[in-house]
C-alpha cells in the first residue's frame, strides 16, 4: 500500500516479477477491494498470489513509534510478522523507510552478534559490477564495531551478488592516508585488517568521488554519511541526463546529432536508471526485509523482489551468522 505509485505499482511489479520467475510465491496485504481490482489488472488468473485484508496502511508521515503500536493491524506489520512466522522467505516494501525498519527490527530481531542492523543497496561503477553500499540511513552515528559488522555483512551480501570468494572492502573517509578521518573509522580500519580469517579483503579508505569507480565491492560508511553521498549520486545522475536532455533539444543541429548518438544515450540512460538497483535490504536481522524506492516503477518494484529473491536463496542471514561465528572462533581457540 506504500510508495508515490500505490497499489498500481506495486501489483504491476509483481506481476513482472513473477514473468521473470515463475517460482515465486506472494501474499499481498492491504485495502482486500484495491487489491483485487488490480491484480485484475495486471495479473492472470491461477497465479500464485494470495490477497490478505489489512485494515491499517502506514502513512509516510508517520513516526516510527506511531508505526510500531499499529504493528499487528498494518499491512507493514502483517508482512513482517509472516517472516518471523516463518510463513514468508522475504518481505519487500515501498512504504515508511524508518516505520519499516522499527518494525522489521522489533518483530525479527538482529542475528546474536550484530549490534545494530544496516542498510544495504547497490551502486552503479565503471567496474565489473556494482558494489554494495551500507549503512544509508538507518544509524547516523557509528563506532568502530557498527563498521566492522557492516563490512561483514556487506561482504557477505557481495559474496551472494558477485559470486566471489573475497569481496573487495574499504571504508568510506575523507582521504585514503590511515591517519585521516575519525577515531571510529580508524579503529575499524584496524579491527579490518588484523581479521585476516574472515572471507573479505580489506583495502583501506575510499574517498566519496571514487565511488563510481569500480575499486571496491562493498563500501562501509555511517549511516549519516553513507545517506549524504548517495543522495549526492542520485542527484547528480539526474543532473547529467537533464543536462544531456537540455543539449539535445536545444537546436535542430542537436536533435540531428541526437539520432546519431541514440545508442550511446541508451546505454548511458540505463546505466543511470535507478529501477535497476531498486531494492535496498535491512542486513543483520533474523530475516530478509527488502525497501523499495518510493517513487520506483513497476520494473524498480520488480527488481526489489528479486533482490529480496536472490538474498533469501543465497542464505544471507545464514551466512552472516557464519561469519560472525569465524570472528569470535579466533579470540575462544574453538573451532567453528
């Protein structure tokens, strides 16, 4: 019931979803009438979704205190408690960031070793393939062991999306020389590079102009500085393709040279489409709770689900828990 677009997105999305991967299963919760007049809409009869009533939606006002006392009567709170019940491999949302976070946090819980859970999304790079970025939002102040846990938990995101062994960590900072930026970043920097067994390689500080550059896997920040650059990326991707719009419709000579440039806008159009990368995930809770963009489209929603998809098949809260298990085996002599 959440995000600019409502109900329409939301069920067109799934039904893109469910074209790109048949197997999946889905329980809607909302307004039951809206809801079964899109999935009229824009989903065929027999496929696997199922229509529960909810008879509360969370505003994008509202607080996250306000969210959690309606926790059991939200359309939010239902899909996060058929998590917990273990009735659902995943919940996607595209409503109340922080509300969806309270409650996710509340009902599942963090995996015993996680302090604070973070969240994750993907950025687009010069590189091989996107990295993954936490925290963006969900705890703007950070010590050293909140950065540790995030490189963890990023690299193990990255291990699932990549497919590799060693992800590529470094942290976020002013400047790349280990004597820049704060006490916290210095001593996760330390703590980084004495866990030598854990199944990451760590590289150091990254500065926020070399995001785009394909020199790490995962990047760790705070959550306040980690929102603040993302934001600025956002911004100005969507500064450059107004610019290049601007360029090319400003004369009949330009137009002409915009036919002539067509497939290279394409390709930079779609490397700049946020749909893409749609889908940032809560990491550290005993449970897999995808966010989507609230202003996405059917195809952003889509994508939110496969992220959420691809998460839950690759074992994600499993694996995170393995690693955190690697980390204390060193510091007990048991081996894990």
């Amino acid at each position: 019931m959440g995000g600019d677009g409502g109900l329409a997105i939301a069920v067109s999305g799934v039904a893109l979803a469910l074209k790109a991967d048949p197997t999946l299963r889905f329980t809607l919760f909302g307004d039951e009438a809206a809801l079964k007049a899109e999935c009229a809409r824009h989903l065929k009869p027999g496929q696997p979704v199922t229509i529960v009533h909810s008879a509360e939606t969370i505003s994008g006002e509202a607080k996250p205190s306000q969210a959690i006392r309606r926790a059991k009567t939200s359309s939010m709170g239902m899909a996060i408690a058929l998590v917990k019940a273990g009735d659902a491999d995943a919940a996607v949302s595209a409503g109340n960031t922080g509300a969806l976070m309270a409650m996710a946090k509340l009902a599942l819980r963090t995996i015993p070793g996680i302090d604070r859970p973070a969240l994750a999304a993907l950025l687009p790079t010069l590189g091989r393939h996107d990295l993954v970025m936490l925290d963006l939002g969900a705890n703007t102040e950070c010590d050293a062991g909140n950065l540790f846990e995030f490189a963890v938990m990023g690299a193990a995101y990255a291990r699932i999306l990549h497919d590799t062994d060693e992800p590529l960590v470094r942290l976020l900072n002013i400047g790349t020389e280990e004597l820049k930026g704060t006490d916290a970043l210095r001593e996760a920097a330390a703590m980084l590079r004495a866990a030598d067994h854990l199944p990451l390689r760590f590289d150091g500080f990254i500065e926020a102009n070399a995001l785009g550059r394909g020199e790490a896997d995962v990047i760790v920040s705070d959550g306040f500085s980690g929102n603040i650059a993302l934001k600025t990326a956002e911004g100005t991707a969507r500064f450059i393709a107004d610019l290049i719009r601007r360029a090319f419709t400003s004369s009949l000579r330009s137009k002409f040279g915009f036919l002539l440039s067509r497939p290279a806008i394409t390709l930079l159009r779609q490397g700049l489409d946020p749909s893409t990368r749609n889908g940032a995930v809560f990491l550290g809770l005993n449970g897999t709770v995808v966010k989507s963009h609230g202003g996405t489209t059917a195809e952003g929603f889509a994508n939110a689900v496969g992220v959420a998809a691809k998460l839950v098949r690759g074992r994600i809260v499993h694996r995170i828990a393995e690693d955190l298990a690697a980390i204390r085996a060193p510091a007990t002599g048991v081996e894990a």
